[in-house]
C-alpha cells in the first residue's frame, strides 16, 4: 500500500485517494484553433514514463482536494507532494 | 529439425529415459540484419514471427526478448479466452482469434490445455442484466455463441455461487459463452516459439531493445544490449512497455500502463468447473486443472511498471469472491504477483503503422490481450508482410485517436480479461 502525503493532512493510506493522472496537462486556450493532431494529443497522449511521473491524486475520503505528487513508477517511491498550480519543487523532469 | 510430439514419438523418448529430446527451440546469437524484427517474446510477439513464416513465407525473422519468453503478461495472466465483446470491430477480431484457439494445439503440435469449459459474465442488478440482453443479441448477431441465463438456471449451474436476495452482491442472472474457458499460458508461448522457430525464426532471449535507429524517417535497425541488429521492418509488441519503446521511436502513445494483480490458492478437489467474471466488483475465477483457484483482480489505478500493485486491490478482490462463493472463505492463497497492463481510452488494442516508416506496433491489449494472443499475431503478421492492415484490425489504428473513431469498448463488454 501506498502512503501518500496530503499537502493539507498528512501522510494517509492509499486507500484514501483516488488516482487523478498525468499531472500538468493544460487544456488549451482555444480549442477551435487546434488542428485534429494537437486535440488528440491534448486529449490522450500520456507521457506514461517508466520513472519519475508527476501526477494527480485526490484525497476523496479526507479532505476532498486535489494535489500533485511526484512519485517514481518502477519503484513506486514518492519523493514529494505539492499543491495545485504550483510547479514541482526541482523543477520539470 | 523439429521432433513431432507424438504418441509414437513418446514411446520413443521413453525407451532412451527422455534423454534424446531435441530442444523446442534454439538459442541463435543475434544475426547481422533481419526481414523483420520483432520486440517483446511474448504470446503476441512470438504468434507474429510464426504466422509471418507459416502465412507470408517470411523467415529471416527475429524476435528479442530482454527477459525469458513468455515472462511478462503472457505468463502473468489469468487466461480467460472468450470473445463476446459488444462493437461489430472488436467481435470480430476476438471472434476470429477464437477459431485459431480451436485449431491451434494441432496446427502447432503442442498441447495448449485449451478448454472450453464456458465463462459466464455475472449480472448484479437490471441494467446489467440489459446490458447482458443487448451484448448477447450483439454477439449472436455477429454469429458469437452467447446466452442469457437466469439466477434460477445459474444455481442449478453453479451451485455454489451465492445467489441468494440478501448477499452483497445480489447475482440476477449471467451471459454465458459456452465456447469460452481457459488455456494454457506458458504452453502458448512455447507452442508458437516452436512453431515459429521450426520455420527458422530466431528467438533471443535476454536481448532488450535500448534504441530505434533510423535514417530519414525510416528505420534501419534496434540498438540492443547485445548490439546493433539491422532491420527492414520493426513490430514493437511489448504490452505494459509500448510507451517506452515509442519513446526510444519518438512518438507518443494514447496508453497507460498499470499493475494489474493476480493470486492462486492452495490446490482444491475439482469445485468449479467453469470461468466466472464479475465485471461490477472486480473478481474473476476458475479452476485450473491442478486444483489451485486462480483469482484475477481488477487494474491498480495509478501508474506503475514494478510488476506488484497494492494490498487494498488484493483485499477488495477477495472480498468480492468471498462474497459469492462463501464457500471459499477459509481457502488459503499460495501466490500473489503483478503484471503491467498497457490500458487505451477505449478499452480496445492498437494495431497498425506509426509515425516512423517501417515501424509498426502492436499493443493496448491492457487486461484482455491472452484470448486475442492467435489472433493478434496474425493479423499483425498480415499487416508487417503487406504494409497494410488485415480488414480485422483496420478499424484499430493509432489513427483513430485523432480522427476520433474510437471503439467504445469500455464498460459495454465487460471491463476486463
Ligand atoms: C494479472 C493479469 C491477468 C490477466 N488476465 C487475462 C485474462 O484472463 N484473459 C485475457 O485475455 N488477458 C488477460 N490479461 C492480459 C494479457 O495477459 C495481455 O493482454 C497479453 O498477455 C499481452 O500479451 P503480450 O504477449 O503482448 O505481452 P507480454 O507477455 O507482456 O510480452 C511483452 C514482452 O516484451 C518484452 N519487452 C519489454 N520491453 C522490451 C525491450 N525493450 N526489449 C525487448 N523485449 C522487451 C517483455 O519482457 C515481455 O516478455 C491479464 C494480464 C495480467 C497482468
Ligand atoms: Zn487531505
């Protein structure tokens, strides 16, 4: 089981989130003005990295927010969580 | 020369104590340059190499395999073979791979253990048992054996399943494939090495693919471990790993790869004599022919590649199988372990051409690739000889992610295996 620190209480148990996805995927300003490659790729191309993975949790069965996490997906550590729209702390990966 | 596994050849080998086999397949060190090389030895992988021999008459084939063949999902999986699925593309594709299962231990001369010993899909409450009516008319309309059974008919059935008003998932009644069951899940991979090798497909193991090379667009060979092997085309078929070789390729894939779990318990006397699914709370069982139960859990949600996923999906799915054949309460589990499942928007396979000229993949299977193994392989190999889809697989083209003609599998044919 995962631990996961909540930015607002603390270090909880994986079954307390639900899972969120690629974190900082932002959609884009104008859709009407992106050709069909760029909406597909805003849509559903995933970096799906096998390593560090920034990434979206909610602490459903807590305090309902969303956060980020930086977590590594091969050995399944996390290094850190941060709050949303703040930028991971070392920056981009 | 291959040795034909046969009764005679039995009494044969047992006369000199087993002791003059000759090996199913050879180990060849990497050869120089290749047709068509292969990534991933897995089912997939290795169903391709042989139908590109035995259907395209193409054998300067290699397939690299960074572990043991058959060591990732292939030999992961809880082997559920069916193929009920809802949409007309997807049922055909499965349909078809369906009718290779109920060739193939003869065509390779290898027993696969395939038996149809029917699956049912649980229905919990009246929109899944609609949604059962409507899949199970989709199918007989595509000529896919399919039948709606009742909570009575399923009792007499399956007599242990609980079906009583008051438990906690309530079962109403199930679609029932007769055709379905399980098969084997190293023999299939040993079944096609074989078959693929006799053709004179070279099978690497512990060669991993570390780089695509290619000139202008066009690929010209795979860096590996053990060196550069050149190739005039490349199929990339390695399930929960598909991102990253696209990544080594350069281009980007719609897929998620996650752990998904399986367990098997102590060996049991013959108790179920059937596949059970239950798409609503995650469980899915049969018994293999050892006597052990083999559970299959639904995918851990995040992210992962480390072949394990997390307590709470083990604990949930047992929970649920607990629940409808209270009978298994005090069964003991023997083994738990992980497989990384390579997950698409719409629950449906990529298979065709990429962005990189004489690259093509094979992948997106997530949690129900082993039933399409024969079936993926051939029509891969279709596509890699003629440089163009088999009218099967046309429909499932990364393509289609932009041109949004996505095949909604998702939640319509059950989620999962
Ligand atoms: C627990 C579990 C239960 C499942 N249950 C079912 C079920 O009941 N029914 C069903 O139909 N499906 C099921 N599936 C799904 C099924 O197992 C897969 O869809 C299918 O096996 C994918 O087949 P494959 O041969 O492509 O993959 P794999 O067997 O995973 O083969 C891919 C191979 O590629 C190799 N590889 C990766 N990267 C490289 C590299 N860089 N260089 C060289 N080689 C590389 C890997 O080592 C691996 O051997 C299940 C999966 C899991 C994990
Ligand atoms: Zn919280």
């Amino acid at each position: 089981m995962l631990e996961i620190p909540c930015p607002w209480c603390g270090l909880r148990c994986e079954s307390e989130f639900s899972y969120g996805g690629e974190a900082h995927i932002v959609r884009p300003e104008n859709p009407e003005a992106l050709n069909d490659e760029a909406w597909a790729d805003y849509l559903f191309m995933r970096k799906n990295p096998r390593g560090p993975h920034l990434e979206q949790w909610h602490h459903v069965y807590g305090c309902r927010r969303w956060f980020n996490v930086k977590r590594d997906t091969l050995s399944y550590r996390i290094e850190c969580s941060y709050r949303v729209g703040e930028q991971p702390p070392e920056g981009e990966i | 020369m291959m040795t034909k596994y046969s009764f005679f050849n039995l009494v044969r080998n047992a006369l000199g104590h087993h002791e003059g086999w000759a090996p199913a397949w050879r180990s060849p060190e990497p050869g120089k340059q290749y047709d068509v090389v292969i990534i991933g030895g897995g089912g997939h992988g290795l169903a391709t190499a042989y139908y590109l021999a035995k259907e395209h008459g193409i054998t300067n084939v290699a397939v690299l395999e960074k572990g043991w063949i058959g060591g990732g999902n292939t030999g992961r999986n809880t082997t559920i073979v069916r193929s009920n699925y809802l949409w007309d593309e997807a049922a055909h594709l499965y349909e078809a791979s369906m009718k290779l299962w109920e060739g193939l231990s003869q065509d390779l001369n290898f027993n696969l253990m395939f038996s149809q010993r029917g699956v049912y899909n649980l229905g919990h409450n009246l929109q899944d048992m609609r949604d059962i009516r409507r899949r199970v008319d989709a199918n007989r309309l595509n000529g896919i054996d399919g039948e709606v059974v009742d909570g009575i008919e399923l009792k007499r059935r399956i007599p242990i399943l609980n079906t009583s008003p008051n438990s906690r998932y309530p079962v109403l009644g199930a679609s029932f494939q007769a055709r379905g069951g399980t098969a084997r899940h190293d023999a299939v991979a040993w079944g096609f090495a074989r078959g693929a090798d006799s053709f004179g497909v070279d099978i690497i193991q512990q060669c991993e693919v570390i780089g695509i090379r290619q000139v202008n667009g066009c690929v010209t060979g795979v860096e590996t471990n053990r060196g550069f092997i050149g190739a005039g085309k490349v199929g990339i078929v390695v399930a929960g790993n598909s991102s990253v070789l696209a990544g080594l390729a350069g281009f980007r894939l719609p897929i998620s790869s996650h752990p998904l779990q399986a367990l098997v318990s102590e060996p049991l006397k013959p108790v179920l004599d059937t596949v059970v699914m239950s798409n609503a709370v995650h469980g899915y069982i049969s018994q293999s022919d050892k006597g052990d139960l083999v559970v299959g859990a639904g995918i851990d949600s995040f992210n992962g590649y480390g072949q394990r996923g997390s307590f709470p999906v083990i604990e949930g799915v047992l929970a649920a199988i607990k629940a409808l054949f209270p009978v298994f309460s005090r069964v003991r589990m023997n083994r738990q372990w992980g497989g990384i499942v390579d997950t698409t928007p719409d629950a449906c396979p990529i298979i065709g051409r990429t962005p990189v000229k004489g690259v093509y993949i094979n992948c997106g299977w997530g949690t129900g690739g082993f039933k399409a193994t024969p079936g993926s392989g051939y029509v891969f190999a279709h596509t890699l000889a003629q440089e163009r889809p088999h009218s099967l697989n046309e429909a499932f083209s990364l393509e289609r992610f932009t041109s949004g003609h996505l095949i909604d599998e998702h939640g319509a044919a059950g989620v999962a295996h």
